[in-house]
C-alpha cells in the first residue's frame, strides 16, 4: 500500500510535463496536514509552488466515494463563474501514476482559516471573513447549473430523500457498532421528509477552512474540495455550513461555546436572513430548519462513521481519523435532539 504521507514523482513528473504547461523543472511533493478523505500534496517545480495534486486514497473504497472525476468537473464548470475555483488543470485516471486516479490544478496562495473562531482576526475582520462566506454559498446556489453544463451533475428531484437512502447505506456498510441515536433518525428523516423541491449545485461541505482567502482582504479566492458536491437542495448545503454553529469548539473547532457578538461573529439567526436575503429564498420555516439541520447532522455522522472505519482498516487520509471518526454517536445524537425538538432549530 502506498504511504499517503509520500509521493512517488518518478512516474508522476514525466506526465505532468506532458499534461501541465509549467511543469518543467524537477518535481517535489509535499502533502498537506489534516483532512481526512483524499490525500493533496502540494507540487513544487524547481523548489517553487505551482500546483496540487488531489487523489483518491488507497485500499476498498466504498461505490462512489472518493470521486475525484467529479471533483475535476464541477471546478472546470466553475472556473469562470462568479464562485471561485483553484482552476482544475489535468485529469488522470490511471492508477499506475501516483498509485490511484487524481487531478492536478492550479496552486492558489492565501490564507486558510482552520478554526472557525478565526483567533488571529479583529472582531471586525471576522464579521467581514463570515459575510464573505455567506456571499460566496449564496452566489453558488444562485447558478442555474445548466448555463455552467452540469444539467446532467446529479438526479432531479426527491433530493433528501435520496440523500437519506444514500447516506444510510454508506453507514450500514461502515458500521462498527450500533450507535441508537442514527437508528432513530433513518427512521425518522424518511417519514419526515419535508417534500423540498430544488436543483441547484451544493458544495456539501462549505465551510471555512475548505476555503483559501486573499493575503490582504476578506476573500475568498478558492472554494476548494468539491468531493461531495452535487444538485441538491440549496437548504441542506445551508444546514451543513451552519452545523458550526451548533458545536462546541473542543473537538469540532466550532462556535456553540462561543461569545459570538464579542468575537464580531454573527448569530445563526443572522447569518440566515442575510443569506436569505441575497439568495432570494424568503424566510427559511422553522420546521424545514429543523429537518435540514437533523439531515446535515446524520450525513456527517454517516461520513465520520465512514472515516472511523478507513482508520480500522489501516487507509484513512489522517493520523487523527479515529479520533474524529469515533464522534459519530455524538453528532447522531445532536441531530436526534433537534429533529425531536429538544433544541432550537431555528434561533
């Protein structure tokens, strides 16, 4: 098995300079620490950063995860929209380069904020960094995905409903021991479903540090790992964005703890009307909130499940898998208390 921690450049550096203009020099890789899906390396060409390398990861994938293919896709329909891209440059799908298939795009600086605290900014800054966020998931979902040709990037309708079905066998077989909270809710997201009707392009998973911003200003000038990405409804997209505000930050760096007017971020109640307001979506009903909200959750239970079991198995992308993966049952049993209205879902 390949150490994702390394990559082999014998075989990759003759294919870039084939595929990539620039890539003529000598090559090195480094990957990029965390994250816990496909491994990315930065490329260097004679000690200079010109590109990233994103690939699947090794061993037993589960059908359709990991699909980098995708990922080359729906940047290449986005690079020349009003949501910013790292530009996708080639596409390779031989797994005798690196190992596995991967894509190769352009190398974007600026800063990564992996805390969504943003402990390094003014309270001002930070108000400013949220907003820009809001504006960029707000332009996304305001893309007719047939003007970008991507018509065709996911099925129409019956959008959650999908998704539960999806995402409750990507649970079943990651399983590793029953966590009762997602037994509830794969029962309870189905009879429940809300009927939402929409065909827009989700990120699914649009949060700050999936985002490169400016050296010198509030934006964003990369949305970056699209894996999940797909045409769905614009609210779950929502929902898995503001899962942030609705963790504590030990574990989940996220702003549930958190003193939100002295840090200059904005409320979750806030945040949505503002996103209403430039989406054109109206006001968001409490009761289709909730379902989003306990949605979002399950499906990054399902996710964390799925990590977990990578780790078990010896191919997960990140040392601190495990770790995270095993937060499955508490996201679950986040999602149960809000679907059962023990917990606001609209504040």
């Amino acid at each position: 098995m390949t150490d994702v921690r390394t990559l082999d450049t014998t075989r990759l550096a003759p294919w870039l300079r084939d595929h990539v203009s620039g890539a003529d020099g000598e090559i090195s890789a480094e990957k990029f620490a965390g994250g816990q899906s496909n491994p990315t390396y930065l490329l260097s060409v004679d000690g200079q950063p010109r590109f990233v390398l994103r690939r699947k990861p090794d061993g037993v994938l589960l059908p359709s995860a990991h699909a980098i293919e995708r990922e080359y896709r729906v940047t290449d329909a986005l690079k020349d929209s009003a949501v910013p891209v790292a530009r996708p440059l080639a596409l390779c799908e031989d797994d005798g380069i690196v190992g596995t298939p991967f894509f190769v795009m352009d190398y974007v600086k600026g800063r990564n904020f992996w805390d969504a605290r943003l402990p390094d900014l003014t309270p001002a800054e930070r108000g400013a960094v949220y907003d820009e966020m809001n504006r960029v998931l707000a332009a996304l979902h305001g893309i007719d995905p047939a003007n970008v040709g991507l018509s065709d990037y996911g099925r129409p309708g019956n959008y959650f409903a999908r998704q539960v079905a999806r995402w409750t066998r990507q649970y079943r077989a990651t399983e590793t021991r029953r966590i009762e909270a997602m037994e509830q809710l794969i029962d309870w997201l189905p009879a429940n479903d809300p009927g939402l009707e929409a065909n827009r392009i989700v990120h699914g998973d649009f949060r700050n540090d999936n985002m490169i911003f400016a050296d010198d200003r509030p934006r964003v000038v990369a949305v970056l790992d699209w894996e999940l990405s797909t045409l769905g409804h614009p609210l779950a997209d929502l929902a898995q964005h503001v899962m942030a505000w609705r963790v504590p930050k030990e574990g989940y760096r996220g702003l549930s703890d958190a003193d939100l007017p002295a840090l200059g971020i904005p409320s979750e109640a806030d945040y949505l009307r503002r996103y209403a307001d430039r989406s054109g979506a109206g006001v968001i009903e409490p009761a289709q909130w909730r379902y989003a909200l306990a949605f979002a959750m399950f499906r990054n239970a399902g996710i964390r499940q799925g990590v977990y079991h990578r780790a078990m198995s010896g191919n997960a992308s990140s040392d601190a898998a495990a770790i995270h993966g095993a937060r499955a049952g508490e996201i679950a049993g986040l999602a149960w208390r809000i679907a059962c209205g023990e917990e606001d879902a609209c504040l």
